[in-house]
C-alpha cells in the first residue's frame, strides 16, 4: 500500500500528490476511485499500485 495526500481545490476537485508527483483529479472521480468522503477537504490515503495508476500517477 502506498500513502497520498489531497486537498480539495477551489473548483471543487482535488489536488493530489504522491511521491513528487502531483495532479488534480475530478471529484468524482477521485472519490469513487479512494473510497473518500465528500465532505472531506484534505488528508491521507492508502491506495494500492492499481488505484495509483487510475489516478493518473506514473507507477
């Protein structure tokens, strides 16, 4: 398992970064693949090899 960070944007998608990568994901889409909260703003999460790579993150 591998740790990323988020923090929710302005435009309501999220910035998220992993290792020294960062992208923005759609929310949606981001919390469909992390399994996170709405209402959440920003944090951590464990997310395996596969979701990293639904991401967009280069693995």
């Amino acid at each position: 398992m591998k740790i990323i960070s988020y923090q929710k944007h302005e435009t309501g998608n999220y910035i998220v970064k992993y290792d020294s990568q960062s992208i923005m994901i759609l929310q949606a889409a981001f919390r469909s693949i992390t399994g996170v909260s709405k209402e959440s703003s920003s944090g951590c999460a464990e997310v395996d090899k596969r979701e990293l790579s639904q991401l967009g993150f280069i693995v």
